[in-house]
C-alpha cells in the first residue's frame, strides 16, 4: 500500500470516528446545539471530499511518473 493510500485510509478512519462520536454526544444529550454542530460537520465532510478527490489525482499522477521512470531506466 502505497503512504497516499495509507494516509487517505487513516483519515477515512478518523473522520468515521468522529461523525460516531458526534452521534454518541447528541444522542445522549451531551450536547444540546446539534444544529451548529450539523453545519460544522457538514463543512468538515465537504473539505474531507475535496481532499479525497485531490489525494486520488495525486496518487494517480504519481502512479503515472513512476510508470514512466520505470520504463526510461528499462531502456
């Protein structure tokens, strides 16, 4: 597994996390503004979207140069 992929999966992993810890909190009633607290998470799921659509172009792009580095040092 390459490290993009590792860190793309360790973010999915930490973002999963806290959407559950968000629900554990509201459900409770630990916390009693889950409107804010909505829109916030709303905009973090819409940054972490946008991340992973630049991390695949990245990873693709790499992908793609090692390729070609591969072929220049078989010739």
């Amino acid at each position: 597994m390459s490290r993009l992929a590792a860190a793309r999966e360790r973010l999915e992993n930490a973002v999963s996390s806290l959407e559950a810890a968000v629900a554990d909190a509201v459900g409770g009633g630990q916390l009693t503004d889950g409107g804010d607290l909505g829109a916030e998470l709303a905009a973090v799921k819409a940054d972490y979207a946008k991340l992973a659509a630049a991390a695949g172009q990245v990873d693709a792009r790499l992908d793609r140069t090692i390729d070609q580095l591969e072929i220049v040092l078989e010739q």
